[in-house]
C-alpha cells in the first residue's frame, strides 16, 4: 500500500457550522460555531479515491447501508470508507454505499442526492504561516520585492520574504505575503481580499492545488510566478505546505553577528544582516536540542574544536542545546562545551561553562507578520475592544518588528502591544510607548513572550491573556 497521506481539518457544512463529535458518547452533530479539538479530523487518503476521517478521540466516521452515521468504529472498516465527489469547491462526501453525508444540527443522514446539506467545506486545522513548495520545480514560493510578486524560486525557504499565510475566508483560502498582501489570481498582490483572491483547495495525496473562481489552478509561471492558468491539474499545480521554521541572527558580545559570509567558517563578524548572517534553527523532536542550518544549505558541525556550515546532514556533533540565560542564549556542544567567539577566529567549543564570550542575543527575522495560537484557540482582539484574548476561533495577524533581541508588536491599525497594570494586554500604544518585550523559542514550534514587567504572557480557558504567567508550561507555550 502506499503510503497514508494526512491532513488535519474540519467539516464546515451549508450553514456554517463545525461537524463535532462530543467527548461523550461520541456523540455526532453539526453544530461547531468554530474549529477546535472536538471539531478537529484526521483526513486519512491512501489513494485519489477512497479517504477516511479519524476523531479527536481516535474513532472513525462510518456510513451503514441504511445511511446511518456514527463514530465509533476503532480500526478502518469497509463502511468508514468515503469518496470525495468535487461540487465547484466544495466537497459531497460518497459513502461506500454510493450516499451522499449531510448534516444539519443533530440531523445526520447519507441520501441518493446531493443537496445543499450534502456540501461540505474543508477548513486546515494547522497554524496558518507555512512555507509553500512547488513539486515540479521543487522551489519555494517568495515575495519579490522587486516585482512585488510571489516568485517560486528559492531552493530553501530563506528570509521573511518565504513566509506565507494561509487565511481562511468564507470557506475559501487567500494567499498572504510577508507585506500583508493578497495575491490574485493573476499574479498581482493587492491591498485588499477580493474573489479574485479566494482559492478553494484540493487535496491530492500529500499535495494541494489552489482552484480560483473561474475554474483555473495556480502555478509558477516564467520565472517562477504565481498565478493560475490551466483549468486541469498536472504536476505543475501541486505544491507542498511545510511549517515555516524559525530564522534567527546572533549578535555576540562584540556588538557583531554570527555569519558565513567570508567561508564556511561560523565567525562573528558582520555589523549589518543578510541571508548569510540568517541561520535556521530546527529543534529535534523531544528535546531542547537543536542544530543550525545556514543559507549555503549546510548544517553547523563542530570539526577540531571549531564550527563549520559543511555538513550535509545533522550528526551529533553539530546538535546543540539551547540555554536561555535572561535576554540570551548559550549553545552546549556534544561534549559538554559551551560555543565561544575570540576576535576573528571561528565559534569554537572552548569553555567549560557559559561566559561573556559565549552568550548571544537571539533576533527571530522570519515572522514579520505573526500570528498565535495556544491551547485556548487564537490570539486576537475582544470585540470592538483594544484588549486581547486567548481563545478565538480566528486569528488576527500581527506586525512584529525586532530591535537587538526585543520586539514590539502592533495590529493592522499600527497600534501597539502594551501591558496594563491589571497584566492585561491591550493594543493602544504608540510607537513611542510600546511595550519591548522578549521572545524565548521553546521546543518545535513554541514560543514564550516575556512582558517588560518580568512575567511571562500567559493565557486561560475563559479567554484571559495576560502579564502573570512565572514559568514556561503548557499556558505560557505559544505556536507561532
């Protein structure tokens, strides 16, 4: 068999409400308001043909010969089987009885025909900002300042410029650059959402394709841009949606940062930033442990007490653990020795235990445009209020600017964060009195974010975010 392709989604159906199946009783309905643990579906897709939707609770969909719907069967079954059948960018979702799924509150039924309560919108249940991959051309999709388009064109996702968002708009998805634009579907970015930049999604396999209004798929074209063209779906229309990782500058205590611009050497020694000063940190899975790879597409490694971007692969000697110490960090080799710069020479595993010389400011430049999510739902603003909230269904985008290892961050509106004296935190500040607050990298994908007043933001089931949180944990840990 090949291999199983999954997606994490929801089920939207024609009144806009979230397919559940309840903690208890597996019980179904479609009565979600918005896409949370209960409403979340492991799309399981072993071919074009047949799929298979797994529960929070580990339990699949099934459709008996009488049209009747449950959740409760704990391995696939010849009744768990479905057929996605495309209606103009929707789903009507065929049971291996050749039904047809609707549903409406706790009115589950499978029927001959397709109606309107028989379609379906698939909403991605994962953080919206990804890096997006053509499969023929294997490249990146990239803003193009010069051009101001989306250019598929870089072998590694480099820069802030790689970082897409995915924003799901009316059971469709718009295409975000790193500037905050909307890319159409000829190509051009705009300043606002229009149909023209609302795409639906098909799932092939592992692989999506972007559909516009009028029937056409996205492809890079030419050099490489983005825009749709053909009304068929070829390998030229596939891409691949990865998690962006986090893309980081070191400063060190000689006020310079760690690059590779001169060799293959890991020195500090530039005073300004480009892609060779820019390295990407990805943290092996279960651990705080983490290796570096640079703009030349190698990967730090310690060779003869000193560190080299050569290697083409992780090995043991070129993982590193981070340790946070106040505003900076500290690398710990393999050997139990801390990294540390001397003058011209390169980074070398040369002290017993963390000094001046082996200390860095840590500046994330691959999130221009940030977006949070803890374990509550979003971040975002209360209504028509300046204070923000924890448990949103939707996500408000935020603009984060870095400045020597603090960041200040404002809203579309260009209002900034700022912490009140209950803890709270609004977006009423100016540029001049924003908050400067710290951001830690926690583990795959997690983040903390340290307010002026020591205290880590801190997020609570009723929705509270706040200034009170006094150690790293699972309410203080942000996906960004």
């Amino acid at each position: 068999m090949p291999e199983t392709a999954k997606w994490n989604i929801g089920l939207v159906n024609h009144a806009s409400r979230y397919l559940t199946v309840e903690t208890f009783g597996f019980k179904l309905n479609a009565d979600g308001t918005s896409l949370r643990k209960k409403q979340m579906w492991v799309l399981e897709q072993e071919s074009d043909e047949g799929i298979y939707f797994k529960c929070h609770l580990g339990r699949y969909l099934t459709a008996d010969p009488k049209g009747n719907l449950c959740c409760e069967a704990t391995e696939r079954e010849p009744n768990a089987k479905f057929t996605i059948v495309a209606q103009d960018g929707k789903w009507a979702l065929k049971s291996a009885h050749n039904a047809y799924f609707g549903a409406t509150g706790d009115q589950l039924k499978c029927v001959a025909k397709i109606g309107k309560a028989e379609l379906w919108t698939v909403h991605l249940a994962m953080h919206p900002q990804i890096n997006l991959k053509s499969v023929l051309r294997k490249r990146y999709a990239h803003l193009d300042e010069g051009s101001q388009d989306i250019k598929v064109s870089e072998i590694i996702p480099w820069g802030a410029d790689a970082m897409v968002t995915l924003e799901f708009t009316d059971g469709k998805y718009a295409i975000v650059a790193s500037n905050n634009k909307y890319l159409s579907a000829g190509g051009d970015l705009k300043n606002e959402l229009s149909d023209d930049c609302k795409f639906s999604l098909e799932f092939h396999q592992t692989n999506l394709a972007f559909r516009d209004h009028q029937g056409k798929y996205l492809t890079a074209v030419g050099t490489g841009r983005l825009q749709t063209k053909k009304e068929t779906v070829t390998k030229d229309e596939l891409f691949v949606i990865e998690d962006s990782h986090p893309q980081c500058s070191f400063i060190g205590c000689n006020d310079r940062r760690v690059s590779i611009k001169q060799s293959t050497d890991v020195k500090v020694n530039q005073a300004d930033i480009s892609d060779t000063e820019l390295f990407q940190v990805i943290f092996k899975k279960g651990s705080n442990k983490v290796s570096f790879l640079s703009s030349n597409e190698k990967y730090w490694v310690v060779e003869k007490g000193v560190v080299k971007a050569t290697a083409s692969e992780v090995t043991e000697s070129g993982e590193f653990e981070l340790e946070w110490h106040d505003t900076q960090v500290a690398f710990k080799t393999s050997s139990g020795k801390y990294l540390i710069s001397k003058g011209n020479a390169p980074l070398s595993d040369a002290s017993d235990e963390v000094n001046a010389s082996g200390l860095f400011i840590m500046e994330l430049i691959n999130r221009p445009l940030l977006v949070l999510r803890g374990d509550y739902g979003f971040v975002g603003c209360k209504g028509t209020s300046n204070r923000l909230e924890c448990n949103r269904a939707n996500y408000d985008v935020f603009h984060m600017e870095a400045n020597r290892g603090f960041y200040t961050i404002s809203s579309s509106k260009g209002k900034y964060w700022r912490t009140e004296d209950d803890g709270s935190i609004s977006v009423s500040g100016d540029q001049a009195g924003a908050d400067k607050f710290q951001i830690e990298l926690r583990g795959r994908n997690g983040l903390c974010i340290k307010s002026p007043n020591g205290c880590y933001l801190k997020g609570e089931q009723n929705g509270t975010f706040n200034a009170k949180g006094s150690e790293v944990g699972k309410y203080t840990l942000w996906e960004y």
